[in-house]
C-alpha cells in the first residue's frame, strides 16, 4: 500500500506522516517513508537554492527538477511494495503538478510527463484542507528554509485551486480522501487509521 499526503505547507502533512508511521509500526506494519523535497540528495540541495532565493530556474527546469528528485527513488518504492512495505509519501509528484502549475507549468504537460514516467500510484491520497492564514502561522513558527513562496496568498491560491482541479478529475485515480488539517493532530490521525482499515477490508 503507497499512502500518499498532501496538502500545502503548514496543512499538517509532516504530521501526519509521522504519527501514521508510528502507528503502523506498533501494529506490526513494515513501513518506509519518504518526503519531498528530500533536501539531501543533489536534486533537493538545488531545489534549496532556489527557494532561498539564491538560484533562478525556468518554470520547465522547476518542473523537471522537482519531479527528477521523486523519480530518483522510483526502483526503491517499487521493491519497498513489493516486500510487502506500507510506504508513505509526505508529498509525492502530484505536489509537484500542483506548485509547478500554479508557478506557469503547462497543467496538462505536467500530468501527460507524470503518467510517462509511470511512478507507483497512490493506494489514496490523504489531502489535508486547512485556510490559507492558518497555514501561514502554522509555517512561520517552524525552523527551516525560508521559502520565496512563503506568504504569497496569491501563489498559495492557486496551488489550492490546482489541487481542486485535480481531486475533481481524480487524477490519478478516485482515491482521493479529503481531511481537515484544523482538527486536532491526534484526532485526525484516528481518523485517518479509521479510513486505511476501511481500504485494507476492501481490498486497496
């Protein structure tokens, strides 16, 4: 099972991943997670400079940049899968055709490249809901790299409405589960568990 969240920065993703991780491991669950951007490979420690503001990309370099640094451990997820691993994606490539196409990426080019690349789909995507202003304060509290879209409103809509976009033509597939990332961190991770055991009777 591929768990995948998403959401914009300071929805609660990082959170959740680590307090379903942890659950999955008391319940016996192999588990192998991965987050992105990952800030220690090459790919990512680009990626750092440009949202610090120290190098400038096209929108295609972006692109290609952000989605290489995913593709980079497509043969690891796949064996993970295979050996029965529970992995969980804090942001996967659907993150990166949401920022790179709020950012002038061509949205349908972002989803045809995704298909060719044939990543390992999400079992379901845990997409966490929370308002712009709540994130924000959510964001500035926490230490690390100091994002150039950090604050920009503007941005952020248009990375939500992307979001939208594809949760309503259920790209990739319709396993997408909305959440509310204003709720209390310990009850939506019930919540969540509640759902993945609903999707493992089914069959996911």
């Amino acid at each position: 099972m591929l768990i995948n969240f998403e959401g914009i920065d300071g929805s609660g993703k990082r959170t959740q991943s680590k307090l379903l991780k942890k659950e999955l491991l008391k319940k016996g669950f192999k588990v192998a997670d991965f987050s992105y951007p990952d800030y220690d490979s090459e790919y990512g420690k680009l990626i750092k400079g440009f949202l610090e503001a120290k190098l400038n990309l096209s929108s295609d370099e972006q692109f290609l940049l952000y989605l290489i640094d995913i593709v980079k451990n497509k043969e690891e997820v796949i064996q993970k899968l295979r050996k029965g691993h529970v992995v969980i994606m804090d942001r996967y490539f659907l993150s990166t055709i949401a920022y790179q196409s709020a950012n002038n990426f061509d949205y349908e080019v972002a989803k045809a490249v995704t298909k060719l690349i044939q990543l390992p789909l999400p079992s379901v995507i845990f997409y966490i809901e929370i308002p712009l202003d709540i994130a924000s304060r959510r964001k500035s509290k926490q230490k690390g790299i100091v994002d150039r879209f950090e604050g920009n409103t503007e941005f952020l809509t248009k990375v939500v409405n992307v979001y939208e976009r594809l949760i309503q033509e259920q790209f990739p597939s319709s396993s997408w589960i909305k959440l509310d990332g204003t709720e209390d961190p310990g009850l939506l991770n019930k919540k969540i568990l509640l759902k993945l055991e609903e999707l493992i009777k089914r069959g996911v």
